[in-house]
C-alpha cells in the first residue's frame, strides 16, 4: 500500500479531490496541520538511532543551552 499527500490551500479543491477519490473507490483521510506535524514526529523516532546511550549530564547540559 502506498499513500499520497496532498496539501490545498483552497478548501474547494480539497472537497472535489474527496468526491473524486470517493467515486473511485480510494479511501481518503483529512488531517489537520497538527496531525501532520504529529505524523512527521513519528517518522523521525523511528529513524532515530536507539543503540547509543546519552548520560543524563549530557542531557541536562543540553537543556539548560
């Protein structure tokens, strides 16, 4: 399976590209920009490199930078 943005400034453009989809068969799902960001987010944890550790000093001393 396969998934495609799309991203529309005009809400009319939107509504026709639903009802099109919809007419073929293609399921379709609105997401807001928080959502987005949320699904970026959950992409960029996964691609994190989990095998290092960090102390807890370096991660202070980073949070007070």
């Amino acid at each position: 399976m396969k998934t495609l943005v799309i991203q529309s400034k005009n809400p009319s453009e939107i509504k026709f590209l639903s009802n099109l989809l919809k007419k073929l068969g293609i399921d379709a799902k609105w997401m807001n920009s928080e959502e987005i960001e949320d699904f970026g987010m959950s992409v960029l944890m996964k691609q994190a490199d989990r095998k290092k550790k960090v102390s807890r000093e370096v991660i202070l001393k980073k949070l007070k930078a």
